[in-house]
C-alpha cells in the first residue's frame, strides 16, 4: 500500500488547530454535559495496584510475542496495543465515568500527541542529514562515534543525537558479523545517560527547569554522567576490540577510499527550530484554552505546530535520494506511534498511584524513601518502566514536601542565592532524583523515547537486536553494577 508521509504530518496539524479552534470557542458556551468534570477526588488514591496489570500485559506482549509468534505480532501488533487499551479503559471509565474520560484526554493531548509530534520531526529531520564517505567500524571508530553522540545528547536531546547518529553507526558497521553490542551501548550512552548536562537533553529535566531549577544547574551532574559514561566507553572498546579480533580484524575499507561529507545539512537548521520550538514553549506563557475539559497552552501548541512544519519543510527540501541513501523508511515512528497508543493508555492507574504518594497503593515504597541513595534507585528504578519526566516532577515534589521547601525557595538554593539548613541536603536528594530518572531509563526498551526507536531501526537495519528481556540481561549485566558503584561514590 501507498505511503504518504507529508499527510503523516499535515493531519495531527490540521486536527490540533481544529481541535483548537473548537476548545476555544466552546469553552464559554458548550453544554455543562459536554465537559468532563472537574477531577471532584483523587482517583491514584482509590486505585489498587492490579489496576496496572494492563500495563503489565501490554509489556509481556511486547517482550514475548516478537520471541514465540514473530509472524502474528509483525501483522498484529497494532492490534494488540488496542486490545491491552481497551481491557483498561472500558472498565477505568465504567467506574469513573467522566474522571475517567478526563484522565484519558489528559494524557494523550498533554503528553502522548506532542510526545509523537517531537518524536516524529526529530525523525523526520534526521532523516535528511547523510553522512557520506568512507566510515570504518572498528572498535576505535565506534568509540568516538559514541563518545560524540554522548555529550551532543545534552545540547539536542537524546532522541535528536539518537536518531541523527544511529544510522551512520550502522552504516560504519555494515562489514561487521557483531554489532548488536555496539547498538546497546548505543542506548545505554546516547539515547539516555548523555542527556544528563542540560535540561534540552531529557524531558525530566526540563521539566525541573519549569519548576525553577537553574538550567545549568544540571552541569552539576557531569561528575555521575562522566564517570558512567567513561566506564561504558572503555568497556565498549573493550567488548569490541575482543569481538573484532574475533571475527578476524575484517578489513571495512572496501573500493576507493571517500572523504567524509555531510548531505542535507541544511536540516540542521530544522534541528535547531525544533529545539528552539521547546525552549520557547518552556519559556513563554501565552495563556491558555480549554480543549474538552483538558487546560491546555498556547505556547505548547505553537511548539508542536513548529515542529510539524520542521518536518514538513525538511520533507519538501530535502533530495529523496539522500533519504533513500539513509535507509529512511516511516517503519519506526509508526511501530513507536501504535505500540506507545497502548503504553500511555495502561500507564494511567500506575502514573495516577505514583501521584498519590502517600495516600496511594504505594504508600509503603514512598514512605520507605528518605535518603539520596533511596531517591535514586526508586525514581530510577520506576523510570525505567514508566514516564520518566512524571516521575521526576513526583519525587521531586516529594523532596521539597520532606525538607519543608517551596519551589521558590528551593530555586535559590541552586542558584546560591541563599543558604538554608536543608540546602545541602536538598542538593544532594535533587542530583539523585535526576541521576535516576535519566540514567535507568536505559534500563529497559521503554524506559526513555528513543530507545524503541533506535532497536526499531538497527532491526529495519537487519541488525539481530535482543527481546525485551533480553536486553535487559545486558542492562542488569552492565547498568545495575555501574549504578551501585555510582551509589557508593556519589551517595
């Protein structure tokens, strides 16, 4: 069937400004029974923790079937993202009527549609830069690749230096008979712990940036982003160097030697929109509408506007053939579009139990969280599996409730602009919430955006990548110890 990935773009565009359009002029004149009622009681304090087993199911899906029935989950894995939505929702709003219903806008116009949207320019625009040339994966070579990627994740996200970098990775190591590792380690540095310098490198640190911290505040975890970042390094020059004496030191250099260029450099300046597109929305109030019940900003609608025409423009500017150089097909951001439907839909009760704190069905984990090392492995540990940037914005919250700190107060306190007796304290507990939030989200495929999106294209790539918990062999192999020595040294 016939693709058209320019009508990809326009329709979410053509659907948000509608949708727009419409909240606004309804907001002061739709029918009362039109609107979903203002949240009356906290939902995440009812809730029991089997609430989440659609969520579970959906991940068992997602781990098992590609292993046991690879046939029927290529052609029906959209299918089964549905259904996993359908068992949680029908009941969530049997139940909870019109709290329900608000719950489920809630997260898909706040966080699933521009969660796609960025996602889905990033791809797009990254899509259009070729570099061209001769590009050798020896262990050397890949290790510089990854190192650049590491510290170029804080200055455009991970995902923007994931999906700019992870083709010519693969390319580089198209001669190679292994290169799952390199792919891992790829996630493992690029895709997530790189991204630890600024808040334009992880959603949960942006968002901390909204709540006052310093934006460079984050430069203070460069001391636990550069020693995990130095270790992983050598381990993967390592790892490689032994499989690639292995495979007998293969000669990658094949025909006449070509210089190294980049095509479609242009869409850097799309890059840079995209990313200026974010800043802005984080940094201007231009108010707000109202969009079925849902609280909804102006600026987060320019955002996601912008990104689309990013998108769309590197569509138009941009030779096909460089494209098709690429190996760009719309395969991955489509598989991460559908299966991530799911995945936000059965999140609901966990994110809503985790809200609650105290009064939730995990009273008992929050309460037990106390000292920085406790911060760190609980934001951490649920990061990997759940949003990162919620969970963040949780303990976060969780912190300054413990110490008595407002977040005027805790602002100054980073900027040093006053002391206060639980400064220090503070400090330490806001390094390991952010440390755990963006580190072990490459604990699993799910637990940051690109890492399903970079296996997605190393698979499009014909690059034998682990299941889902077999990727979390060499992440429990590799991370967790790393992660207990950042423990020891750092809190």
């Amino acid at each position: 069937m016939k693709r058209h990935p320019i009508l990809l773009l326009l329709l979410p565009a053509l659907l948000y400004l509608c949708l727009a359009a419409a909240g606004t002029a309804a907001s002061e004149t739709e029918p009362p029974h039109l609107v979903p009622p203002e949240v009356q009681h906290d939902i995440g304090a009812e809730l029991p923790v089997w609430t989440a087993l659609p969520f579970a199911g959906i991940l068992l899906s997602i781990a098992l079937l590609p292993l046991f029935a690879p046939v029927f989950w290529h052609h029906h894995f959209g299918k089964v993202s549905l259904a996993w939505s359908v068992i949680f929702a029908a009941p969530f709003l049997w139940v909870y009527h019109g709290e329900a219903l608000h719950a489920i806008l809630h997260i898909y116009l706040i966080d699933y549609i521009p969660f796609i949207i960025l996602l889905g320019g990033l791809f797009t625009v990254s899509g259009g830069i070729y570099l061209r040339g001769s590009l050798a994966g020896t262990p050397a070579v890949n290790t510089v690749l990854l190192l650049i990627g590491t510290f170029l994740a804080s200055l455009i996200g991970t995902t923007g230096a994931s999906m700019l970098l992870i083709r010519p990775v693969i390319r580089a190591n198209k001669g190679r008979q292994n290169k799952m590792h390199i792919i891992i380690f790829f996630i493992f540095l690029v895709s997530n712990i790189g991204g630890s310098l600024t808040p334009l490198g992880d959603p949960p640190l942006f968002l901390g940036f909204l709540h006052g911290v310093p934006f460079f505040w984050t430069l203070n975890l460069f001391p636990l982003m550069g020693f995990a970042a130095a270790l992983l390094l050598i381990l993967l020059f390592l790892v490689d160097t032994w499989l690639y004496r292995r495979e007998g030191s293969p000669k990658l250099d094949t025909g006449t030697r070509e210089p190294l260029r980049l095509e479609g450099s242009h869409n850097f300046l799309f890059l840079g929109g995209i990313i200026a597109a974010v800043l802005f929305s984080g940094l201007y109030d231009a108010g707000e509408y109202t969009l079925l019940g849902i609280h909804m900003a102006w600026q987060d609608l320019a955002r996601d506007l912008i990104i689309l025409l990013m998108g769309y423009l590197s569509l138009k500017t941009t030779r096909t053939q460089i494209r098709r150089d690429n190996g760009f097909t719309w395969f991955p951001i489509q598989e991460v579009a559908i299966l991530f439907f799911g995945i936000f839909m059965t999140i609901i009760p966990a994110l809503a139990i985790l809200r609650a704190g105290e009064h939730g069905s995990l009273a008992g984990l929050v309460k037990a969280v106390q000292e920085p090392r406790a911060f760190f492995w609980v934001t951490g540990g649920l990061s990997s599996f759940l949003d990162n940037a919620p969970t963040y914005l949780t303990f976060f919250n969780l912190a300054l409730g413990r110490l008595g700190l407002t977040e005027l107060q805790a602002a100054e306190i980073l900027r040093g602009a006053v002391q206060h007796a639980s400064g220090e304290q503070f400090v330490s507990l806001l390094l390991a919430i952010s440390a755990g939030a963006v580190f072990m989200g490459a604990n699993s495929y799910i637990g940051n955006a690109p890492n399903f999106m970079v296996r997605s294209i190393a698979e499009e790539n014909k690059i034998q990548m682990p299941s889902f918990f077999g990727y979390m062999i060499w992440s429990l192999g590799i991370l967790i110890p790393l992660f207990l020595l950042i423990t020891v040294i750092f809190f």
